[in-house]
C-alpha cells in the first residue's frame, strides 16, 4: 500500500485514479458527487494510505471562456492546522 506522506506514492495514486476516470467516464461523474467516494477511489484504484484528517474533493472543470471573461472559476485553498500556523 502506498503513503500519503511519500510524494512519489500521492502522484502515482493520482495517475491511478486519472486513469480510471479517463476509461470510465461514470467513476469520474462518482468523485464528483460524493467526496466519501472519492476518498474510496484513491484507497481501491490508487492502493494509497488516505489520512482520517486529509480532504480528497473533486472540483468539476470551469468554464474557461466564462472564467476568461468574468473572473470567475474554482479556488483551492489548503490551510495548515492552525498548531502549524505562526501567530
């Protein structure tokens, strides 16, 4: 099983999910709709070791034109714990 810690192992689970959303268009519409299933998916497909304390969120694709003419689109932020903050 792979680490979420390891770097190497997170971007071969990412590949590995990438992978199954691009041959079956259906996994892909399942991310989308439930965050449980996506952590599911990077568990099974991406043999990966998910934290109970890390997000996996799929985001649907943004309109390039609408986000090009308005300014509009997804933003991610990840926020550090605040013990991991500095004041």
């Amino acid at each position: 099983m792979r680490k979420w810690n390891n770097t190497d192992d997170k971007q071969a689970a990412c590949i590995a999910v990438l992978n199954k959303i691009a041959s079956d268009e259906s996994f892909g519409t399942k991310c989308l709709k439930s965050d449980e299933f996506a952590r599911e998916a990077f568990r099974t497909v991406g043999k990966i070791e998910v934290p109970d304390d890390a997000k996996v969120v799929f985001l649907p694709e943004g309109d390039l034109d609408k986000a090009k003419r308005d300014g509009t689109g997804s933003l991610v932020l990840e926020i550090p714990p605040a013990a991991n903050r500095s004041s």
